[in-house]
C-alpha cells in the first residue's frame, strides 16, 4: 500500500465499512479492538490499521514512538491511515459594490496519508499499555435521552417500539430500559442518517429496507460500545442478506452515525 493516496485509502475504507455493517460478529470484533486502546482513532481508520496489520493493539507515527523511548524496528511496514489537515490558500475574489479584487485566505480541510505502526513493531522503552474502558452495568435511559436534541416523548401503549418524524422521537414505554435504549439509537439513526429529511438527499433514493439497515446498524454499533446486548438488531443484521458491494457508501455512513452518537452518550 505504500503507494496509495487519500482517495484510494477512502475507497477502501469504504469497502471495509459495508463489509462490517453487514456481520454482527465483525462489528463485535471491531468494537472490542476499539475499546482497548484505539479511542484516538476514528472507526474509518481503526478498519484501515486492522486490515493492514490484524491484531494491532496500540499505534503512533514514528515521531511518537521515539518520544516514548521505543524504535520502529528495521523493515518494519508503516500502517497507512487517514489524517484530517488543513491549510490556508490565497484566493482573489471581486467585491459585488465596487468591483475592486481582493486578496482573501482561506482556510480548507483535507485528508492526508500518513504512516503509523503497531507497538508490536517497536522495540526499547517498556510501555505501559491502558486500556479505556466504556460504559458498564445498566444504562440510564432518562440520561442517554438528554444528550440528544431532539423532543422524546414516551407512549404508553404502541404497535411500534418507536418512531420520528425528524423532530420528535416517541418510544414506547418498556420494563426493558435498554430495549428503550436501542431504540432511540434506532430512530435517532434516522434522523442523523437523513431519512427523515425533506430536502432532497442521495438518501431519497433508497428503500425502506436499506434506510431501515441503517438505523438498525448504527443502533447495534452503539449499543456493543456501550455494552448494550441488542440480539434484535443482530437478528435483524444476520438476516438481512445485503451484499456488501451494492450498498454503495452505506457502510461509511453507518460508522459515521454511530461514531457521532457515541461522542454525545460518552459526554
């Protein structure tokens, strides 16, 4: 991969993601490997370190690596991951009143190449590794629900376990808190993933079973980070049958949902 660029790296996260979104078993993987030290890294770029290097367990440019006393050892191939950087160009833009050009800066955001490796391909210092831990024991639906923005209402009684509008979100009242949990992930899912939207999206082209994939997928994603059992949306993933080449950047936008969702639960 040494000489792949930003685009390609992206295509390939791409591919990755809909593979992902598509087995439960893999989003369990990939959430437990998350959980023990990658937190710093998006869910784009810990899929690129895990297919590039299987088995990696904590990783830094090479820099890094020498502030912490450790060398990347001879040979060693550098993991190839996404980096956000921005940059301050020069436009020349015409004034609508007077006509007159003038110089403004800008500045833009893009995403560079750029080269890590795992702990297991250094050697020197020891290096205490800690693993973050995620939220554990029983969840408090009344506290996740305040760390969204939108309305939630309870329903007592509904053939749905919920709904939305894109505005308010009504779940139906359970015993079960984290059934109510997953839930909400769910319908917020829709609204974030533009299901919802009256405006006219990419989104407007897909079936209900797919936007319906989509919410259930974020939804299982966030509920295995926060330790959550959601068998429903595994059932509902397992048998879903969607082959990961044709669902086009559902997979990128899946992760995308449900990493924002997990910053906001997390505070």
């Amino acid at each position: 991969m040494s000489n792949k660029t930003a685009k390609d790296l992206t295509r390939q996260m791409e591919r990755l993601s809909n593979e992902l979104v598509t087995d439960p078993e893999k989003i369990k993987l990939f959430i437990t490997q998350w959980s023990k030290g990658f937190h710093r890294y998006s869910f784009g770029n810990l899929l690129l370190i895990q297919y590039q290097k299987p088995g990696s367990t904590l990783c830094a440019g090479y820099v890094q690596w020498k502030k912490q006393g450790r060398q990347v050892m001879k040979g060693e191939k550098a993991i190839k991951i996404l980096a956000p950087m921005t940059k301050k160009i020069k436009e020349t833009e015409v004034e609508k009143d007077t006509g007159e050009e003038v110089k403004k800066e800008k500045r833009i955001r893009f995403f560079a190449v750029v080269n890590v490796f795992d702990v297991s391909q250094t050697d020197g210092e020891p290096l205490e590794l800690g693993h973050s831990e995620m939220i554990n024991g029983d969840v408090s639906f009344e506290s996740i629900r305040d760390r969204f923005d939108y309305s939630v209402e309870i329903q007592n009684t509904s053939m749905a376990n919920g709904s939305t509008d894109g505005t308010t979100i009504w779940i139906t009242r359970k015993e079960n808190k984290a059934a109510m949990t997953a839930t909400l992930f769910h319908e917020v899912a829709h609204i974030e993933l533009d299901h919802c939207s009256g405006m006219l999206t990419d989104t407007d082209t897909l079936s209900r079973d797919i936007k319906e994939m989509e919410a259930e997928a974020v939804s299982y994603l966030v509920c295995s980070a926060l330790r959550i059992e959601n068998q429903k949306s595994a059932y509902y993933i397992s048998s879903y049958g969607a082959d990961p080449e044709k669902l086009g950047r559902s997979g990128a936008r899946i992760i995308k949902t449900a990493e924002s969702i997990i910053k906001r639960v997390q505070g």
